[in-house]
C-alpha cells in the first residue's frame, strides 16, 4: 500500500512544480508550509484537491507533526543550511523517506555524515539533492563506471550550463548560492572524503573547451559506496556568462574568510534579504541548457568512458524528478535506509529511466558520415 506523500514547502518555485507533477502521476500529496491562504489556492491550481497543513521551519515540531511512520516527505524549504534541519530531524524521527533539492556542500555533507548513521538506527531513508544538481551527474558518474568496468578508480563529473543562469535563478537560489561561495568545497580523494578546494579543470564540451570549477555535490559521497573500486571522485561547475577561473578563485578565498568574525553572520543577513525578494512564474523562467559530463579514468589516467546527459530546464527537472522519485519510493519503497544517493536507493536501470522521464538522458549517438 502506497504511503502518504508530504510536500513541504510546496508554494515556493521547486514546490510548485513538484505539486503539479505529483498530481500528474495521480497522486494526493499533502501540501506543506507557512501560509495556508497560499496553499489552498495551489490546492485548487493542481486541480488534485490535495490536503493543506501548515508547517514552519521555525516551528519545528509543526514540522514532526506532518508525518507518519513510512512516509514520504519531500522538502524543498532553503537555503538548507538555514532552514533545512527540522525536516531532515522529523524524517529520522519518524522513520519516514525524505527528499530534498539542496545543492549546498555543507548541508549535503552533514546529511550523510551526521544524520545518516541516526536515519540507518531508525529506519529512515534519506535522498539529499535530489534535484538537477546532483542527481544527474550520480546516472551519468554510474553509468560511466558500469560501462568501464573495475578498472575505474578515477571519476570526474562536470556540470555546465548554457544561457544566462543568474537571471534564471530563483530568489532562494540566489540565497542558497551566496551561502556556498562562503562554504569550503569536498571531493573523494585517495578512498577518503576531502573537505577543501581543488582547483578547476578543462572539460571538452559540444566541440569547445570549458573551464571548470570544483563544486561539494553529493558523488563523492553517494557513488563510492556503491562502486568501492572508486579512489577519487571530483564534481565541477561552469557557468555561461561567469568568468570561471576568477570564480574559482574567489571560492577558494571566501571559506577563509567566513571564518572572520562576523562575516558568516552577514552572509546570512544577506541571504534572508535575498529570500524575501519576489519571485517570478516558474514558466517565464529564462530558457537554459544544461550539459552534464562524467568520465572515468583507470590508474594511470586513461579514460575510460565518457558519458553526456543533456536536460531541460533545472527546476522543472528537479520539481518532475522529486515527484516521480517520491512517488516510487511511496509506492515501491528504497533500497536501503540512511543518507543514499540515488543509484543506490533505486538502482542504475530505475533512476535513468526517471531521469530521462523528466527530460534528462543521453543524446542519441549520430551516424558517422
């Protein structure tokens, strides 16, 4: 029997596609968060009659009070690093499956490391970034390793993306991005996970050359688990419009400085100045075009496979892809309990075939002439 699906935060952008897509896949889901006026008018919008609760991260226990054991709570509340514990603290409580869309290093990190032990004790599951970033680049970062074989020690993910993302983004991405500019980077090194800055490197993409900077995503802490062959594994960004060495290098700095006083202080004022900003319709968001590369590489740097995934828009991605992810998960269950990535709590085969259901897969190959 199919367990309940909570949306928390269901009236923000990400939340508002989620809403839609999970009415589409023929679901009821509870809809989430602080203002009820605002969810019985997506209630009526999604056209699903789903149930409204409201819910506040400042309010934690209005947070607990959504779910059930065996539930499904899918959260899309940030900045994370803010506002995202009471949800991860209410899934573990109640051994429920959790969701969410974060992209940020330090939140992704402390899932897996602090509440993931305490989510295996209690029969939860938990899937953080569980939206564009970073669930394409775990299929491709797999699907590049199967096909290599146990000679892949090395995996290098890049993610780049064409058109310009800064007016794309979101009020709470915008908030969410300052917050990780002042955040320290990680990478899986030499079989152990490394909480500092790389430096970037070249990917060959569509032709041309990109420069890349390293970013915290969630392969190097989902994908060594599930192939321990894996020694190194490294995930970058680049940005149309961005000069990315001179991002690369600023990101490098600003760790340092966060650790001055009051500086971390003022980035969250700055945050929360960003988050109450209007934000437009999902629908007139500018077009982008999303890349992501992953390759593996055997001991002494051969690589050994390449793999592309080209996708649609990020946040109609990840609102579709947390939909239909909680939606299996409701009806079919995970793989296992604790902080998962996602090849690990659906298998390969399963999480691709998501990912191309919401407009993400790899182009077909063409005829040489």
């Amino acid at each position: 029997m199919a367990s309940r699906i909570v949306l928390f935060g269901a009236t923000g952008r990400i939340g508002r596609i989620t809403a839609r897509a999970l009415v589409e896949a023929g679901v009821r889901p509870v809809l989430a968060g602080r203002d009820p006026h605002r969810l019985e008018n997506l209630s009526g919008a999604v056209g699903g009659g789903a149930d409204i609760v409201a819910a506040d991260a400042a309010r934690p226990e209005s947070v607990r009070a959504l779910l059930g054991r065996g539930d499904v709570l899918i959260s899309t509340v940030g900045p994370f690093t803010i506002l995202g514990s009471p949800a991860v603290e209410a899934a573990v409580d109640a051994g429920a499956i959790y969701l969410d869309c974060s992209g940020e290093p330090r939140f992704i990190r402390r899932v897996f490391k602090h509440w993931g032990p305490r989510a295996a004790a209690s029969g939860a599951t938990l899937l953080p970034a569980m939206g564009f970033d970073f669930v394409v680049g775990n299929i491709a970062g797999a699907t590049a390793v199967e096909r290599s074989g146990a000679a892949a020690v090395r995996l290098e993910v890049g993610y780049f993306v064409r058109g310009d993302a800064r007016r794309a983004m979101s009020p709470g991405s915008r908030a969410s991005a300052l917050g990780m500019a002042f955040d320290s980077m990680h990478r899986y090194q030499a079989g152990q996970l490394v909480v500092s800055a790389r430096g970037g490197r070249p990917f060959s993409v569509g032709g041309t050359t990109r420069y890349a900077v390293p970013i915290g995503a969630s392969e190097p802490l989902a994908l060594p688990p599930v192939y321990p062959q894996l020694r190194d594994v490294s995930v970058y960004l680049s940005v149309d419009g961005m000069a990315m060495r001179a991002a690369g290098a600023v990101a490098a700095i600003c760790p340092t400085l966060a650790r001055l006083p009051g500086v971390r202080r003022g980035v969250r004022v700055a945050m929360g100045q960003l988050l109450r900003r209007p934000d437009r319709d999902p629908d007139a968001a500018v077009p982008i075009q999303p890349v992501v590369i992953a390759q593996a590489f055997d001991p002494q740097g051969r690589s050994l496979s390449d793999v592309t995934f080209e996708c649609s828009s990020p946040y109609e991605f990840t609102g579709h892809i947390l939909a239909l992810a909680a939606v299996v998960a409701s009806r079919d269950g995970v793989r296992d309990v604790g902080a998962l990535g996602p090849v690990k709590a659906l298998g390969l085969n399963r999480a691709a075939q998501l990912c191309a259901n919401c407009g993400c897969r790899e182009p077909p190959l063409r005829p040489r002439r």
